[in-house]
C-alpha cells in the first residue's frame, strides 16, 4: 500500500516539473500572441498581460507586409517538396527493385553526398547559380534544395520499399503489371506514410532556409521568403512591435496547422527516418 | 575475355532505363553538389577575390598558410567549441533525462498531452524564435531587463547583445528549457521502443527506479544518443544563424562558418573562405570518420 502511495506522488511530483517546463516552453508564443494585439505603449506598460484595447489592426498591418514574403516561401517550398517526392521516388524505387551493372557504385556515390556540408559547396554554387542567371529567381533556391533534400528520401525510403514482401511484387508482375502499374499500384500506397513524413521534412527545411535565400534572393524585397522578411524586421528603427509579433504569429500558422493536423504521420515518420539512416 | 565484356555492354544495355531513370537524380547532384564541391577545394587554392571574381589565378598554398596564422579564424574555434558542448549538455543532461519523465508517463492522459506539448515547438519556424529572443534581450522593451527592473535589481541590467563577457552566454541560453524540439522527439523514440518486458523484470528483481534507468532503460537508447550525437557535431560546426542574427560575430560571439561567410560575401575574400570551407570540410569528415569507427567498436 505504501509503495503504490509512493508511486503516486512520484508520477504527481514528475507532472509538475513537466508542466513547469511547458509554461516555461510555451511562454515565448503566449508573450508573442498577446504582445501582437498591443501597440508599444501597451507593452511596456503591462508585459505580460493582455490588455484592451486590442489593436487587431497589427494583424491587418502585419497581413499585407507577410501575405508577399509567404507566397513566395509556397512556391518554393512547394515545388522543392514536389521536386523531391517525384525524383527521389523514382530512384528509391529503382535502386529497391531493379538489379543492374554499378548499381552498388552509383548508390554509395549518391551517399558519399552525405558527407560533403552545405558550407564547402556555398561560395561555389553561389557563383554557379550567378553564371546560370538564376539569382532573384525561385529556382535559385529550387534547384539545389531538391538536389540536397533527395538524398536522405531516396536512403529511407529503398529501405521501406526493399521491405516491403517480395511476393506482392512477382504476382503483380505475373498479371502483366508494368512498372509504373507497380509503383503507383503496390509500391506508393504501401510506403505513403513515409513518403508523407519524408515530404513533410523537407516541408520544414525548406519553409525554414535562411540562408541560401539570404544570399540568392534578398535583392529583391518581392522575391523574399518568410524568413528573409522576419529578418529584415532587424533593421527596422523606431520598430512597432505589436505589427512584428502579429507578423510572427502569422508567419508560424502555415507550419502549425500543417504538422499538427498530420502529427501522428510527422512523428512515426521522422523517428524511424532518423534512426535508419 | 571479350566475352564478358560483351556480358556487361548487353547488361547495361539491357538495364539502360535504369539509369535513365536515375539520372535526374544524378543530374541534379551533378550540377549542384559535385561541381561546386570541386570547385570549392580547387578555388582554395587560387587568389580569387571581387576585383577579380571572374578571373581566379592559381596560387598554391598561400590561402592556407594565412590560414593557419589567422588568429581571428582559430579563436572562433573556441567559440565553436562552446557552443557544441553547450548543445550537449542541454541534449544529455538536460533533454535526455525529462523525455524520460515523458516516456514514463506513457498510457496516460498527461503522457500525450505532454509529448506533444514538447513537439509542437518544433513546427515554429527558426526566424520567429530567433526574432523572439532578440527582443529578450532587448535593452529598452526586452523581457530580460523588464523582469529585472520589476524585481528591483536595476543594477543588472545590461545591454545583453553587445556585451564582451556577457553575449556569449546570452546566445547559450537561447532555447531555454531545451526540453522541446528534435531531440526531445528522437529520444522519445527510443524510450517507446524499449521493451517493456524487461522493464518488468527489473521491476520484479527489485531494482529502484535510478537503478532502471540507468542499467536497463538508458543502454536501450545508445543508438539514438549516437545518431544525435553524430548530428550534434556536424549540424553544429555549420550552424551560424543565430550568430548571425543575433551579433552578426561581434562581441565574441564569432564562429568559423560566420567567419567564412563574411569573408566571402562581405569583404568579398572568396578564395580565402573558400580555404576556410574545405579546413571545415575535413574536420567534419575526421570526425564522421572517427565516429564511425568509434561507434562500430562500441557495437
């Protein structure tokens, strides 16, 4: 009797530290969300309380200065995602399934790819991208990110395709399948989960890039992505600071809204990815 | 002889779509990894700076020599090194052990709420929380300083990110609690894959809860901490966004991928930084190698 006594103010002792750690987690969003109905007076006089009036205009001034920045963040990001799905599809799919002369050579040549850091090929591919006209055009950033992003795709998902029962393959064949009737028919609904939480990755990466559009895309203030146009809050002197917030409020809702209508998806996905490759 | 030569022409023929359908990808990492990769280690090598950006002259050694002397590149070595034993600690010692108070509460109502509650951070875009700590620290409307104005200790106030001694702890400190985020989800992987069985058994042997964790429940998760240990190190020496928004490098806060982009993109020195990448380069891959190694031994 004592010892389930005791076991039960351990597991209430354990959930108030927990719960100490998510008010100290979350505290930056609550700060950012009432912070963002307030203009700089309201701030400093009443940190961190909500305080009337709301000024819901931030949100209408916030609106119109971010609505640019995160059309241009959608497209790139969603030609990135689909770039990577439908290239690093085919060739997981190929390596999976097919044999053929240098395949294990080509494969560890595309893995060698892990080992060489953004930070060598930055001046380098900077000055490619510059000889090619592409600076200030999405594909400055397309490009690249889909040729980096489909590396760990193309490791996960061989792994879930090659684990997926062979026989499902040969009797599919047998019926006179072609290839393509295999990939999209047996192969794509089996692995879906992966491919979503491997899109989902890549969603996140990209929609958080900074630098690589910092360098290619900063130029143009209409062809800035999200994250160029939080940073250039920066500079701003005599900042309103309400507008800034509602802007980061803004700014993070896309991602919210997206992860956590798919999280069951994002977290099986990402932990069994991290683990294999 | 000629034979099996032909065997293989008529293979590869036979295969050749195949490679046509790989080669999108091959064309891409081609195009925008391989090129510039050589490039990057040959330009290293060459005098290549904005006034001749379009006409890089050979120059052997000499970037690298500078190299070696440059104080400055060294020192945010040093810089560097805090910054990834920082990133450790708050992953093992301070992560490591409350995903664990998650895990064992696992099955109740408070377990799921509390593993989501530490990965949702996750889905805030770096920018915002980087843009929010800035203002932390602010001087005149920051958080920091209005905490300590309200509790009367005006005499700690400081202006927190342009400050010698005070930055560089100012910067370690961003992502307090350090609970939430990618490792908090890796780790928990781990501990949810543990089998419960043995649990039971230790239970059953009598060992206390200290002892389980670290005898049963801890050497279960090695191959987590040594995937985030791995990625610790190389995402570490690369990372300098937070540098970069927050002190720009200054007030030593400098690391070595901020210093090398600075030389290129702002004092326009591509052929130096390009030395700097490739120095990073090998360090990274010493240390992938030796990790490698090490982590097969330990197998």
């Amino acid at each position: 009797m004592s010892n389930k006594a005791k076991q039960k103010i351990c597991k209430c002792v354990n959930i108030a530290v927990l719960s100490f750690l998510v008010v100290c987690t979350f505290f930056p969003f609550y700060f950012m969300i009432i912070s963002s109905f307030k203009n700089n007076a309201q701030i400093a006089a009443n940190p961190f309380l909500l305080s009337s009036p709301f000024r819901f205009e931030n949100y209408v001034s916030a609106f119109g200065k971010i609505i640019g920045y995160m059309k241009n963040s959608l497209i790139i990001t969603g030609c990135t995602v689909i770039g990577i799905v439908i290239v690093g599809s085919i060739s997981a799919y190929v390596f999976a399934k097919f044999e053929f002369p240098f395949k294990n050579a080509i494969y560890m040549f595309i893995l060698a790819f892990m080992m060489i850091p953004i930070i060598l090929t930055l001046i380098p591919l900077f000055v490619l991208v510059n000889q090619l006209k592409l600076i200030g055009s999405y594909f400055a950033v397309i490009l690249p990110d889909i040729a980096t992003g489909q590396i760990t795709y193309i490791i996960i998902l061989r792994s879930f395709i090659e684990g997926i029962p062979h026989e499902l393959f040969e009797s599919a064949r047998i019926d006179g399948a072609k290839h393509r009737q295999i990939f999209t028919h047996i192969a794509f609904p089996l692995t879906k989960a992966t491919i979503f939480s491997l899109a989902l990755m890549a969603f996140l990466n990209s929609w958080n890039d900074f630098l690589w559009p910092l360098l290619t895309l900063s130029a143009n203030d209409s062809m800035k992505t999200i994250t160029l146009g939080l940073y250039s809050f920066r500079d701003i002197q005599q900042i309103q600071y309400g507008p800034m917030f509602a802007g980061f409020v803004l700014a993070s809702l896309p991602l919210i809204i997206l992860f956590s209508t798919n999280m069951k998806y994002f977290i099986s996905g990402i932990t069994s990815g991290a683990v294999k490759a | 002889m000629k034979t099996k030569k032909e065997g293989l022409m008529y293979k590869v023929y036979k295969a050749k779509w195949c490679y046509i359908a790989l080669l999108p990808s091959l064309i891409l990492l081609g195009m925008f990894k391989l090129y510039p990769a050589v490039i990057g280690i040959f330009r290293s090598l060459c005098s290549w700076k904005s006034k001749n950006y379009f006409s890089p002259v050979f120059a052997g050694l000499i970037n690298y020599k500078r190299l070696f002397t440059d104080f400055e590149f060294w020192k945010s070595f040093g810089v560097l090194l805090v910054f990834i034993i920082t990133g450790f600690i708050t992953t093992f010692i301070i992560c490591l052990p409350f995903t664990y108070l998650v895990y064992k509460l696992e099955g109740s109502r408070f377990g799921k709420f509390f593993q989501r509650a530490f990965v949702i951070p996750m889905m805030v875009p770096g920018m915002v929380t980087l843009m929010f700590w800035r203002f932390f620290y602010e001087y005149q409307e920051g958080i920091l300083n209005t905490i300590l104005r309200f509790i009367g200790k005006e005499e700690w106030i400081h202006i927190w990110l342009a400050d010698n001694n005070l930055t560089l702890p100012a910067l370690l400190f961003i992502g307090f609690p350090f609970v939430a985020g990618f490792s908090f989800l890796i780790l928990l992987s781990g501990f949810l894959n543990l089998d419960a069985s043995l649990a039971e058994a230790a239970k059953l042997d009598g060992a206390n809860a200290w002892k389980r964790f670290f005898t049963i429940d801890l050497p279960l998760v090695i191959p987590q901490i040594k995937v985030l240990s791995v990625l610790g190190m190389i995402n570490g020496i690369q990372a300098f966004n937070t540098q970069m928004v927050m002190t720009d490098g200054k007030y030593n806060t400098m690391v070595p991928g901020l210093y090398m982009y600075q030389t290129a993109f702002k004092k326009g020195n591509y052929g130096y930084a390009s030395a700097m990448s490739v120095m990073l380069f090998v360090i990274i891959l010493i240390i992938t190698i030796m990790q490698q190694k090490y982590i097969k031994n330990v197998d």
